[in-house]
C-alpha cells in the first residue's frame, strides 16, 4: 500500500514584484534575470503570515478532497522557517484549520515536500493514518539578503498543499541528503548566552550558485532515471514532470539529458521565482485544476536544495480529471 493525491490546494500573496520593480532597489536588469533563470516575478508576503498562507492552502486541498480538518490524522509541514521555532507551522496551520491531529514539521529545504510526501508513506503504509494533510509554505523573502542581488532575485513566498489518503499511487520515491554547509546555507541567529563566545552570524541566505546548479542537473537526472525505473516503468510512461522550480535553465539542460519529451515538462518559475518546497505543490494545485490531470496518468516529481538534499518519486494521478479551467482555487 501507499498514498492517492486525493486533493490540492495552494496560496501566494497578493503582491507581486516584477524583475523592473527589483532594478530600482539594487543593481539588476529584467534582462539579466529573466534570461539566467526565467523568471519575471514573485510573490513576496508584505503582510499577513507565512502560516496564514499555509493554512489557506491547505483548506483549498481539503475542500478539493472532500476531507474535513477533523478528520485528518496528520499534518506535516515542510518549510525552512516558519513564523516561529516552535510552535512548529504545523501547529499553527492545526489550529487554523480547527484541526485534532498530531503536526509536525519537516526541514529538507527546496527538497521539504518529496521528504514529507516519504513521511506520510510510513504512516500510511503502517495503517497509522488513514489521511495526512501535506503541506509546503515558504516566506523566502524573509530569508534572502536584499542587498545581495545574486540571491534576492532568485526567490519568492507561497504555499502548497495536498491531502493524501491510502491508495496505491505512489508508484515509487527516494530521499537523499549529502551533508554540505559551504553551497547553500542560511545561518540561525546568534544567541545571546553570556558563557558563550558566539560571534556575530550573517543571518540570510548565502549560496555558491554555480555548484548548486550544477549539483541541481545531476540530481534531477539521476533520481528522475532511478525512481522511473523503480516504478517498473520508462521515460516515455511518464505523463508530467514536475521539477522543483529553481531556475528554468536547471531543467532546461536536464530536459536535455534525460530522454522525456520535452513538452511533458512544466513550470510556473515565471511567476513565482523558487518558492522552495512550495515550488512543486504549487505547480501540482495549478496544473489540477486547470484539469490537466486525467485519470491513471503518471507525474514524476523532483527536487533539490540545502542540506544538500534531493528526492524525487512518481506517482499515478487517481483523481478524476476535472473540467478545464473551471475550478476557481477558492475555499
Ligand atoms: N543582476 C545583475 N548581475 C548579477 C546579478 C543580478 N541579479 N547577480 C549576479 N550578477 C553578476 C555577478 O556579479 C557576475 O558579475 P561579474 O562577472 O562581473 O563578476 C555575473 O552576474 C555572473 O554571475 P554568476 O554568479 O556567474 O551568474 P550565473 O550565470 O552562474 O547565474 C545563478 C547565477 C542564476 C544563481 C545560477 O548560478 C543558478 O541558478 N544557480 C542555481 C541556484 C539554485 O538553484 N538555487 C536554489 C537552490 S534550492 C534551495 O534549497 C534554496
């Protein structure tokens, strides 16, 4: 046994800020952002929450499922941060959605979602629980050193969720992490204990963009091969690729290598930058209800990010397809 996608759901700030809107605070063009990682805007929280967020989209993917909030019998968050250490987002998002469960978080970065989707299998499987809530919320622009315009460019806030119940489509998924501080980092803050030397940190993100990428391509080509192949199936089974949406120039030149065509591939990086964990969740909720999905086909999904981690898996859609473009992303 493993897990069906039984609903989606996703939510972003309303404000959005344009690379043009960018170039008037630092040292940056539309044209060198938009041609290095394709994207033109993100969603940048200016007020409310990160679990407000996160909460909303989780209410969108269980009214999509059907389920209500006190059914569920688990929430996992994945997010680097949320609005506070503890309680955990999850926690707030239980509250939120006047949710019983247990909550927890999960901290695998970029990589969050594939890590909490892993997560949930164990408790399914084990007949633990029979529905667990999904849910990836970033708010990266809290996280991102606005004066440094190789990172800030980069990124963007939002949230994604799904409700998973037992089922049998996942049809296989890998986790994998290779300990390394020095390429992606973003440091907690400093305390303030007076038998410590604690030095001052830098507490936003620092990154060695050119071997992230290129860490990103081999990633993707390898556990997208690796779990198509653990599914029983080949490149051209696969329906949909779902990347993490880093840089549109990560899955270009993967596209390239991998051997599936390249119009099964879908981004919305334009729009949103990299959302992190959110990335893919997002991207899933846009694609479901823009009744891309039908019934029985097959969606790999892949990530890649801090720790350094990576995860990918492949899924069968069992949803029925809805009607196209009809389904407004509302509560
Ligand atoms: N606007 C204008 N110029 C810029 C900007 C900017 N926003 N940022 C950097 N530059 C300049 C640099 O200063 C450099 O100038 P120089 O040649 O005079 O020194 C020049 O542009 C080239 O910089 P590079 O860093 O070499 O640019 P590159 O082509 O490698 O692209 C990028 C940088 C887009 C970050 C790329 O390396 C990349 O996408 N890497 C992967 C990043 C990624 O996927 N991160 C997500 C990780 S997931 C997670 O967990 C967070």
């Amino acid at each position: 046994m493993s897990f069906n996608i039984i609903g989606t759901g996703s939510a972003y700030p309303e404000s959005s800020k344009t690379n043009d809107e960018l170039s008037l605070r630092i040292a940056t063009s539309d044209e060198w952002i938009s041609t290095r990682t394709g994207i033109k805007s993100r969603h940048i929280i200016t007020d409310g929450s990160l679990s407000d967020l996160a909460a909303e989209a989780a209410a969108r993917a269980l009214k999509d499922s059907g389920t209500l909030a006190q059914d569920l019998d688990l929430i996992i968050c994945a997010t680097v941060r949320g609005d506070t250490l503890t309680p955990s987002l999850a926690c707030l998002v239980q509250k939120k959605l006047a949710a019983t469960c247990p909550a927890f978080d999960v901290n695998a970065a970029c990589t969050g979602f594939i890590y909490a989707l892993d997560v949930a299998l164990g408790y399914l499987a084990r007949n633990k629980a029979k529905k667990i809530l999904v849910v990836a919320a970033e708010a990266m622009s809290k996280l991102v050193d606005w004066n440094d315009r190789s990172t800030c460019v980069l990124f963007g806030d939002g949230a994604g969720a799904v409700v998973l119940s037992q089922g049998d489509g996942l049809l296989s998924i890998k986790i994998s992490a290779s300990g390394d501080e020095n390429l992606l980092r973003i440091d907690s803050a400093a305390g303030n204990c007076p038998f410590s030397e604690d030095s001052p940190v830098n507490p936003y993100l620092q990154m060695n963009g050119k071997e992230v990428y290129k860490f990103a391509v081999a990633a993707m080509c390898g556990d997208l091969a690796e779990m198509i192949q653990e599914a029983g199936l080949t490149q051209e089974d696969i329906d949909f690729v779902l990347p993490h949406q880093a840089n549109l120039r990560i899955i270009e030149t993967a596209k390239g290598k991998l051997g599936i065509s390249a119009e099964k591939y879908r981004s919305n990086i334009e729009h949103f930058g990299n959302t992190s964990s959110a990335s893919i969740p997002i991207l899933l909720d846009e694609l479901n209800r823009a009744g891309e999905f039908k019934k029985g086909q097959v969606l790999a999904l892949t990530a890649f990010g801090g720790g350094l981690t990576t995860g990918a898996c492949v899924i069968k859609w069992t949803k029925e397809t809805k009607s196209k473009g009809n389904d407004k992303n509302d509560i």
